[in-house]
C-alpha cells in the first residue's frame, strides 16, 4: 500500500482561509482539497502489510509537544518561475519544530529503511501545476506575505494514500498524539 507519515492541518478557519486564497488566486491548477491539507513528514511509498506494522511501532514511540503554527508565506517548488507546487508555510518558530519532528520521524524509520530523498521544508501544496501558465509568479507574489490563521498540531499521522481519478483518498493508519 501507499504511505506516508503527515501532520494535518485541522482549524476550520484556516482552512477555510487557505481554499479562499486558492479561489482569488485563480491559477489553471489542480487544487488540493481542505480534507486533504497536511505537511508531509515523509513520504514511505509501497510499502507491505508487513513493514506496515513495523512502521506503526516505530512511529508509536515518537514523543512531541503541541506545535503552534501560523499560516504566514505563499511560495513554489521548484521556483517562481516554473512553479510545480504552489505552497503554504507557516512561521520560523513552527517551521524549526515541524523540521525537528520530521527528522525524529526519518530517525525513527531508518532502521527500517526510509531515507529523505531531500531535506524537508515546513509546507502544504495548496496546487499541483500540471502545464505552464503565464502570470503565476505575478500572483503568488502578491501573497509573498499573509496571514491565513493558525492551527495547533497534535497529531502525528501515519496514512494510506489511495489514487483516484478524482484524487487521493488518505484514510489513518495510526495516530500518535502529542504530550
């Protein structure tokens, strides 16, 4: 099955903030859905039922305080220019803890075999860019800087990803709770 370890975004003002700006962006883009919204930690692939359960019990000794976090930039990847992702981070103080249990995760499972394929950024897709569109840099950095909430992390989630033509389906796996 398809996994991959996350920490959601659950404040319904937030989210509903984040598809706001989704909406005046107005970018030729797939969005991603507000039940969907989440800052990947790592990302494990096809995995077995086997490694599965091993995963869980990696991942259920991970201990985390409350993260606070602030919905503060709107960015790219790979760049402005020729965006793929467009993206919303959060503030410095958030970022250092979401980076801090990212790698507590990656610690975790590399006895297992799961490595970063590159260092992890603090960030939720709000969009895939699938064809080249004219403009999307104009826009995104008219939002360089905003405000679109906060939201207090307390889960960490282990989740399967099932594709769909109408996008994925993440169901919980296991759920660690912060202390």
């Amino acid at each position: 099955m398809r996994t991959f370890v996350a920490v959601e975004v659950c404040n319904k003002d937030t989210l509903d903030a984040i598809a706001k700006l989704q909406s005046d962006l107005q970018i030729k883009a797939s969005p991603v859905a507000k039940q969907n919204m989440h800052f990947t930690l790592l990302f494990l692939g096809e995995i077995t039922e086997q490694v599965v359960e091993e995963v869980k019990k990696a991942l259920s000794s991970i201990v985390f305080k409350p993260i606070q976090a602030s919905f503060t930039q709107l960015g790219a990847f790979p760049n402005l220019k020729f965006p793929r992702v467009i993206w919303i981070g959060v503030d410095k103080t958030a970022e250092t803890y979401l980076v801090d249990l990212a790698s507590q995760v990656e610690q975790k499972l590399a006895p297992l075999g799961f490595k970063a394929d590159k260092p992890f950024k603090a960030h939720i897709t709000i969009f895939r860019v699938r064809n080249k569109e004219n403009g999307i840099s104009g826009k995104i950095a008219k939002y360089s800087s905003l405000s679109l909430g906060t939201d207090t992390i307390t889960e960490l989630k282990f989740k399967q990803s099932v594709l769909t033509s109408n996008g994925p389906i993440y169901s919980d796996l296991l759920v660690v709770k912060a202390q």
